[in-house]
C-alpha cells in the first residue's frame, strides 16, 4: 500500500508528536528480520536509520524512543507503529540508527509479505534522489524458520576510480541454511515507483560481495542500493547508501582494526543469561589523524564503553551484554571506522542467542581457572590451557573466537609460542556444539622497555674550561634539555656512564684532549654523541719545551792528567770545557754520575791507579 502525505498532514504530525515522531523523509537504511516463537506467532525486528539534523537540534541519546509515520504492515491486513528505540548514532555523519521489535500472531500458517513504506529518500543521492522507499520480507509463518538476519552501516564508503571496489555483506542464518544475494526490483524498493541500481554495481548471488565500478565517478557522490537475502524460503531487505571516497592515496592511508578486534565475521554462540563482551579498536598510521568509531546494529540493552562512537587514535571500546530469554534470535553488529580524512574501514560480528529449542547444550571450561603463562617482553613464549568442564567428548580448541580449530586431549589443549596479546578462547565438542567465547590476555612478563625517545643536552652550551698547560684541569659540563629523570652522563661516547644530579654533571681534572659527549635517561634512551675539546687556557711557553741537543766538548788533547804514586790514592784529572753551554757538569764513570764545578773546568782529586778509567777515551795507568 502506497503512502502519500500532504504538507498539511505533515505539519500536523510534526506539531502533534515533535520531536519524537519522525515523517517519512530523510530515509538512509532499512532492513527487517523475524523469527517463528510458537504456532502462528512471528516476532519482527526493524532497524532503520535517519538523518538527524532534519528532526532533532541536537543528538539524540541511545536509548531515545522515536516513532515513525510509516506504519509496519503484517500483510494480514494489520499493522502497528514503528516505535524505534535508538542503538546508535553517528553525528560526524548525521544519523541515527534504531530499531523495535514487534511480535503478531497471524490466524493461520502460510507465506506473506510484511513491509513498511513511504517517501522519501533523500535529495542528494545520484539515483532515486527524493524517491520513494519500500523494506519488504517474505514471512514463513507457522513453519518455525527463522529469517535471514544482516546489517550494515548506514553509509558505505567505497574507493573512487577503481574498476571493482568491493563491499562484503555481513549476513548469517539462525538455522544454518545457506544464503543467496540478489538485487531488489521495483516493486520490493520502492512500491513499484521509479528506482534504480546504481550503474556499475554488481553482486555475487552466492557469496554477497558486490563490486562497483567507480571509475569517473565523483568523491562524495551518495548512490542508494537495496537486495534481498535469502534462506530458500524466505526474503529479507537490506537498504543502504553507498558513497565514493578517498580511501587511500600517498597522502592518506584509511584506519584498520586491529587486535584485539575479533576477526571480521567472528560468530559468538550463546545461551539466555550468558554475557557476551569483547574489545574493538581501530588505528590510523597517518600522523595526526582521529578515527571515528561507530557502529549498527547493537542490541537493545547492551552497553560500550566507552559509549560510541568516539574518537581517539588508537580509538578502542568494550562491547558487554548479558542476554536474557527475550533476546533469543540473531544479532550482527557493524563497525565503520572513519578518519578526519573521510577515509574508512569496516568489521562485523555476529551473535546467535540460542534458542531453547536447540539441540545443542553450550559446552564450557574453566574460564577462572584458564592457565595463562605471559609472554617474556618481544618473544612468542606465551600459552593457554583451555580445560573443558562440561559438553561430549571429544573436544576441538580455539583461540581464535571459533575461526579455526585444533583437536586435543580430552582433558584439555594447551595453546603454545604466544606472543603478549588478546585471544578469544573458544571450545567445540563432540556435537558439534561450541562455547561461549571467552577473551583473555597474555601479557609481557616484564614491562617490556619503551621505544626510546633519544633524551638531548645543551649542545651549544656544554660547558668546557680549558687545561692549564702541561696540567689535567680541564672540565666539561654536560646539561641535560629532554628526556627522563635520573640522568647517567658520559665523556667516552657512552662506553661508562657516572650518575649525576638532574640538572647536569661536571667532569672534572680533564687533560688536554677530544672527548665524546653522551647523555642516558631513566628508560635507557641515549642521546647522540657530541664531541667536545679540552685545550690550552694558554699557547705553552716556548721554555718548556726542551731544544734539540748539540753535545758538548772538553779539551781530549789537554785533559790534565798527574798519576797516582805506587800504591797510593794521589792521582788527579782535570776536564776543561771547549764547547757548549754553560755550567756544565762533570763525570768520571761515562755519565752514571756528574759532580758540578767551574765553567773553566773540574779536577777530579785522590784517584787511584786503575787499569782504565773512562773519561772520553783518557786512560789512567
């Protein structure tokens, strides 16, 4: 049924139920999922999302209640108000995104269609600017099948000027069934009024990636799309807007999540009453860029903290609930991440709570007894023990959220070379049935030492006071201008270190010479080396440095010589200087020893006969 509104009727919804009652326009994202509880009754969940500033002067806040014109119709002739209870809002990129849970009883089983509808979609897009909007699904009703459940950002960013840019559709089914992808038709998105795909779009029907060509298109174009997933019975919408952007260039790199994000896709299984929680971050390289984090499709009733979006870099948030009876059925979550450079990136998870009619009973294990042995700082040393308490043996073991498995005693698997980091702990057992996921740690055994900021001193400053000469009294002082207190300084280029007083230290009785300037902080981190020289307060005098030798002379032909009597100690010798410069000093053992005397000459007295004596060549008989 086909809905047309008058300005008047408008302006008189808005007097009557602002700011709460949202008219049909500014629409940016449907979709609707259900599932059979008992007999004939089916529980319907619709998410939509809006833009804000057209309704609101400010951000709503999670939790807000808004109602909708636009009726949900049963296709049984009966319909209920929209009551969308808001799960998140963006306002970097002005929506919100709601959702409301309806539950009907139909008066016998068959198939119908159930949809809301109404105008308009908003009047920027490419294609459909201002056109009717229609969500419609194929309802199984008494078959006990539950739908095909997915959700996306309202908003999708895709890279300009690429021949296949490609968006992954997050989507799973309650009961295991295998999905199909297809565009919707006139009549599924819009009433049978005019809409159409974007050109250059493309999908796979098996896997639900779709692929755009935007080559020549323009960065901020909005182009709207909608498909339909199916279980082999069933339909549900997904309606959405694509928009081209600058992902990545040499000037800008888009963020990525990261650990400890589970792994896009990841599926956390869960019974009624079990609390599901885990971490998502996201980073960008580029310096100085923000990231935004968002996301759809979080359950009523869970909590972030801290609450989204945010903005940081690294930007990161913890995801908790605990589910209750109420909340059986399928949930999946959509992260965008979004830098100040509109460059994005996006993850999802999925959460089942059981059904209590299913098979299986949830295996567990001692998740407060978990063996964690941490990691020594920069190896993969680390390990988990996963020791099962309940379920069939035997048992498979994850730390990948259920990703991937290995098989492992029966007692328990221990998971070993881990690096420090977060790892979802996951158990299967022999029916197939798989844990809740449980996230622990592996932490550094040490704090590991942090990256080093090179710690700096007055280089231009260093004090240096020159040596006296020939003498060691020189000093430098070395003055710390960054880094970590307590300080360790170096004169050697860092070889030793002396610890000193935080506002410099002072080397001192230094002799003339080249000595290598280092400076260490608290975390280790060495400055560069400075070399600095210790010289000469003055030029040394010209006396203290001793002249090349010219060796004297005494007169060999005239050196005086008077024996000894025989036997008696009354011999003399006497030296007479020729050449060099006096006074001299005189010798009669070749040098050992020197007696001074007269300029003009020394006469050694009381010698005794001897065999020879030495005295330049003179002998004594």
């Amino acid at each position: 049924m086909k809905r047309n509104f008058s300005l008047k009727s408008s302006l008189l919804a808005v007097l009557l139920f602002a700011p709460f009652l949202l008219f049909a326009s500014h629409y940016r994202y449907g979709s609707i999922s259900w599932t059979n509880t008992s007999g004939n009754t089916v529980v319907f969940k619709v998410s939509q999302a809006w833009r804000i500033s057209a309704f609101f002067n400010s951000t709503p806040a999670v939790g807000t209640t808004i109602v909708t014109d636009a009726p949900f119709e049963f296709g049984d002739g009966s319909s209920s108000p929209v009551n969308l209870t808001v799960t998140s809002v963006n306002p970097l990129e002005d929506w919100f995104y709601g959702e409301t849970t309806i539950a009907h009883t139909y008066a016998a089983p068959g198939t119908v269609v159930a949809y809301a509808e109404s105008c308009c979609r908003i009047s920027s897009l490419q294609n459909n600017a201002d056109g009717n909007w229609r969500a419609q699904s194929t309802v199984n009703v008494g078959s006990g099948n539950s739908s095909p459940v997915s959700t996306i950002i309202p908003i999708i960013d895709v890279p300009a000027n690429e021949a296949a840019a490609t968006i992954n559709i997050p989507a799973t089914d309650p009961n295991g069934s295998s999905l199909s992808f297809r565009f919707s038709n006139n009549a599924e998105a819009a009433s049978g009024g005019p809409f159409t795909q974007p050109a250059g779009l493309a999908i796979n029907g098996t896997t639900g990636v779709m692929t755009f060509n935007t080559v020549g298109k323009v960065l901020g174009q909005l182009y709207s799309t909608q498909i339909m997933i199916g279980d082999g019975v069933a339909l549900v919408p997904l309606d959405f807007i694509i928009r081209i952007s600058n992902q990545s260039s040499s000037l800008n790199t888009p963020p990525v999540f990261e650990a400890p994000t589970p792994a896009n896709g990841t599926v956390f299984n869960v019974t009624p009453g079990n609390m599901v929680t885990f971490n998502v971050q996201a980073s960008d390289a580029d310096a100085g860029s923000t990231v935004n984090l968002s996301v759809a499709g979080a359950p009523v009733g869970s909590n972030f903290s801290p609450a989204l979006p945010t903005t940081a870099n690294p930007v990161m948030t913890t995801f908790s609930w605990t589910t209750t009876l109420a909340d059986v059925g399928s949930y999946v979550l959509s992260f965008n991440a979004i830098d100040n450079n509109g460059s994005t990136a996006n993850t999802s998870v999925t959460i089942n709570v059981s059904n209590v009619s299913n098979p299986c009973t949830t295996p567990t294990f001692l998740n407060d007894q978990t063996i964690v042995l941490d990691a020594s700082c920069g190896k993969s040393d680390g390990n988990i023990s996963i020791i099962p308490q309940t379920g069939v043996a035997p048992f498979m073991y994850s730390i990948d959220g259920g990703t991937t498995y290995v098989a492992g005693p029966d007692a328990g698997n221990t998971f070993t070379g881990l690096a420090a980091g977060f790892y979802n702990l996951r158990l299967k057992d022999a029916n197939g049935c798989e844990s809740a996921v449980v996230q622990k740690e592996v932490k550094a055994i040490y704090n590991c030492s942090p990256a080093c900021t090179a710690p700096t001193f007055l280089n231009d400053q260093t004090i240096v006071l020159d040596a006296s000469c020939g003498k060691s009294d020189g000093n430098i002082t070395i003055i710390p201008q960054t880094g970590v207190a307590p300080f360790m300084y170096s004169i050697d280029g860092g070889t030793t270190y002396v610890s000193g007083p935080n506002t410099g230290y002072t080397f001192d009785n230094l002799a003339i010479g080249t000595y290598n300037l280092r400076l260490k902080d608290a975390n280790g981190c060495e400055s560069a080396v400075v070399q600095r020289d210790v010289n000469a307060v003055y030029g040394c005098p010209a006396a203290s440095v001793v002249p090349a030798c010219t060796a004297p002379t005494f007169l060999n032909d005239q050196t005086i010589v008077l024996d000894a009597s025989c036997g008696k100690s009354d011999g003399n010798i006497s030296i007479i200087p020729q050449t060099g410069v006096a006074p001299f000093m005189y010798s009669i053992d070749g040098g050992t020893t020197y007696v001074a005397g007269p300029n003009a000459g020394y006469t050694f007295t009381g010698l005794a006969g001897i065999r020879a004596r030495n005295i330049s060549g003179t002998s004594i008989n």
